[in-house]
C-alpha cells in the first residue's frame, strides 16, 4: 500500500474538487495535484538519481509545495523526512547527516545549508519536473515518513513510521474523530512537519479540502476568518494554541466547526472548559507521541460533556492497546501508576540506525512511551507524570540535556541544570540554574543567551537564567530537580 494511491483515489473520483487552499482561495483541484505530484515524483528521480527508500528532506514552512513534495516522495517510492521549520542550522544539519537525506526542500528564508538543495519557487524547483510515471510498488512495511523526536540525551533519534503505520493513524481519525467528506476542510495553523500534516492525509484520502492560513501560520483572528470562510473545518492545535483562541478580541463562535483535535501538552481544566463554552462540544483531545504518531488513547467529543473525564487523556483508540506496567513489564491494576505502554499498527518500526534504542523502546512487542500513569476501571488514562525531564513550551517538546549541554560550553559556566516552570499561555517555558566558575566573578546574560541562539532553536531558549551558588543533588551526585521545581 502506497498512501500516494490516497491522493490518486481521491483525482480519480474527484478532479475538479478542490485539494489545496491558500486563504481563503482554492489554490489546487485534485486532478491538478496529482498530476502535478507524478510529475514531481519522476522528476525527483531523474535528477538526482534516486532510488527507492532514499531520504528527502524538507525544511520548510507551510505552503502548498509541502503537499506536492511530501507525496512526491511517497509516489516515487522515497522516505521523506519532514523537518521543523524552526529549527537550528545546526539542527537541520545533524538530522540531514544522520538520515543520509540525499536531497533538501527548503522555503525561502529557511537556513538550511546542504548540497543538493531545490528552493520552492525558484526555476530550479518548477523545472524539477519529468514525464509521470505510475507510483512505486511500496510495500505497507517500507518506511514513508522518517519522524525526527528529541531523545532524553537531547539527540534526535528518526522513528520510522510505515506506509502501515499511517494509513493506520488514518484510520483510526475516520473510526474515533470525524467521518469525512469533499464538503469538510482542515486548517493548518500548526506546523505540516508534525501533527497537522499527519492528519492533513486523511482529508486528502476523503478528498476534502486543505487550507494553509495566508500568515503561513498561527494568527487567531486569522483562524477564526477561516473557519467563517470555509464550513465544516477542522484543525489540530496545541492547547497553547487554544489558549491564544479564547483570548483573542476575535473570539467568536464559528457558525460551522466540525472538530478541533488539541494534544502534545497538558491542557489545564479552566481552559478547557472555556473552549467547551466558547466552541460547543467540539473538541477531541488525543495522547500520542512521535512513535506512535498522535494514536494512542483519546477523549471523544460527547466526553467533553463530562468534566471528570476531562481530567483524562481518555481511552485506547480503535485497534489500539494500552496498559501500565512496573518496572519489569508486569501489568499493574486499574488506579496503580506505572509506565504506559502500548502497542498496534500505528507503532513505529524502530529508529533510524539505532537498534540500542530500538531495543530499548520495543521491547517485549510494546512500544515503552516512558510517560507515568494510570488506568481507571473504565480504562480511560491519566497521565501521572511526563518522561524523564522533558519540557512542552506550546506544544514543542525541548530536553533539557541539550540546552544544558550548549551551556555547559561557555568557560565561566561550572554547572547548570535546565526544567520547566509553568506558563498561562505556553504551557511551560525553560529556566535555567546556572553556577559559575570560582574565578568567573559575574557573566552577562547576554553572553548565553547568545550562545543558546548560536547552536539551538528559538523556542528552546531559557526564558530565565537564574545564578545559584551550587545545585542541589542526592548521595550519587544526580541533581535534584524536583528540588529546583519547587524553588519555582
């Protein structure tokens, strides 16, 4: 199974229905893509003489030739490997290396230095084009999508997600979410490198409509514009991103919503219950993780009606298994707190040469999440506690070893430990402790903001720098950072 026969089902029935829209314009019908992507895909092939399970690259922001691109390698029989736009040169140029990437996409303004690189809108790109040629016979196990998910060392390990594993994610949104139809649409205010592209292919399966805000991102007044625009609109956000929704002076409720699906951070009681107000039952909350793309347990609309269970990540998804188990992999009791582990078709099939980490994750026929918590009798989950140190800042995972370790690179820093405080809009935002040589007197802040810029994204950031005299640790010399919480 090819999920570019998704996109070709979708010409075949549909030509003239619109696929793809900037705005408030329709941009593309589907016969246009697909042909456009045929062409693409063969002329990808040609030029840089491509074989089948090869890398390509995209470090782009969301526009049309996202979807053009993506499916291009999917056609040819490639395994594309989306980037998030915000990242770090440096960052683009550790993932390009260790997926072998052969070829990067990249959109204007992006910073992304690598040999064989194609600049959307350039003569390059629009020349990039070739006589189509049927799609590749890709079998349901090669890989389709190479998802690049920060490791608690803070070195991005590549899941390898199937053309299996996400035409099951697709699936899984027909069976729990929303069953689709050519009169629905999708928004995509959130990055097409994650979430909001994963879920853009079962609209295009449908043959529904996907739109890329003009902003090419997230504006609230804009999202709201849309979704008058376009009926029956769906989108996935981060609950930063409702959040920024409700406080909006544009806040309104829409005459036609379908869904918003919201995950990849905790979404607090009080906001939740404002969206429910503000938007009707509209909402679907999701518990996933880049193994197991963003199909892991879930609560459905009609139990948003019901405010204990929106204390909860909900229940397994159809053909989805969930379980808590100790340290040894034994299954605990409804109430008790251990490990979530899970397992089904959407499980990724192991990280990009890393057969340790695979091992370790995939153990015993389960994917580990190493996220804590909890089943109740009824089976809907509660999560306890988030893997290892891991920080969510608007919907964003950052590991503290790696803005640690850019730190620890600065002479006068000795010492420093990176964790989370909890933010109104963000989720949380980054703090760091930071303890000086003895002979280094003062430092300017500057100076590390500077470095962080230098070698990190953005995002990832301390938003405070904060200079202690030492750091608290236990007997082994591990630094307490429950202890440096609290301080918070």
């Amino acid at each position: 199974m090819n999920l570019a026969q998704l996109l070709i089902g979708s010409a075949r029935r549909l030509p003239d229905q619109p696929a793809v829209a900037v705005g408030k314009m329709v941009l593309l019908s589907y016969g246009t893509l697909s042909h456009r992507v045929a062409r693409l895909a063969a002329g990808m092939v040609s030029k840089f003489r491509l074989e089948p399970g090869e890398r390509v690259a995209l470090a782009m922001k969301n526009c049309p030739e996202y979807w053009e691109i993506l499916f291009a390698c999917w056609h040819a029989g490639l395994t594309a490997v989306p980037m998030n736009a915000k990242l770090h040169p440096k960052e683009f140029g550790y993932i390009l290396g260790h997926s072998g990437a052969k070829v990067c996409f990249l959109t204007p303004g992006i910073e992304c230095s690598f040999g064989n690189s194609v600049l959307t809108g350039s003569k390059d790109y629009a020349n990039l084009k070739s006589e189509p040629q049927p799609p590749a016979d890709s079998k349901p196990d090669d890989a389709a999508w190479l998802f690049y998910t920060s490791g608690t060392t803070g070195v991005p390990k590549g899941a390898m997600l199937t053309h299996r594993n996400i035409l099951f994610a697709s699936q899984a949104y027909f069976a729990d979410i929303d069953k689709l139809a050519p009169a629905d649409a999708i928004l995509h205010p959130a990055p097409l490198s994650h979430g909001s592209g994963l879920y853009g292919v079962p609209h295009f399966a449908a043959g529904a409509l996907n739109v890329i805000p003009e902003s090419g991102g997230f504006d609230a007044a804009e999202i709201f514009d849309l979704m008058d625009r376009w009926p029956n609109a769906s989108f996935f956000a981060a609950p930063t991103m409702i959040v920024r929704l409700l406080a909006s002076p544009a806040a309104r409720r829409p005459a036609a919503l379908k869904t918003i699906t919201y995950g990849g951070a905790p979404m607090y009681l009080a906001d939740a219950l404002r969206a429910i107000e503000l938007f009707g039952p509209r909402l679907y909350q999701l518990f996933g993780q880049g193994e197991s793309p963003m199909t892991i347990t879930g609560l459905p609309q009609d139990f948003h009606r019901t405010k204990t269970k929106l204390e909860t990540c909900g229940f397994a998804r159809t053909g989805v298994e969930v379980r808590i188990v100790d340290a040894e992999g034994r299954e605990l009791p409804a109430g008790e707190a251990g490990e979530i582990v899970t397992r089904s078709d959407c499980v990724m099939a192991g990280y990009w040469n890393d057969p340790e980490a695979t091992a370790k994750t995939l153990r015993g026929g389960w994917l580990h999440t190493g996220d804590i918590g909890s089943l109740d009798e009824q089976g809907f989950l509660t999560i306890r506690d988030r893997s290892k140190d891991l920080i969510i800042s608007g919907g964003s995972n950052i590991y503290p070893r790696e803005i640690e370790e850019v730190l620890l690179g600065h002479p006068a820093v000795a010492e420093c430990s990176v964790v989370g405080r909890p933010h109104p809009e963000w989720g949380e935002e980054v703090v760091a402790f930071v303890v000086l040589n003895k002979n280094a007197l003062k430092i300017e802040v500057q100076e590390l903001e500077n470095l962080c810029l230098a070698n990190i994204a953005r995002f990832k950031r301390p938003r405070e720098y904060r200079f202690v005299d030492g750091l608290p640790k236990n007997n082994y010399g591990k630094v307490l950072k429950t202890e440096l919480r609290k301080r918070l």
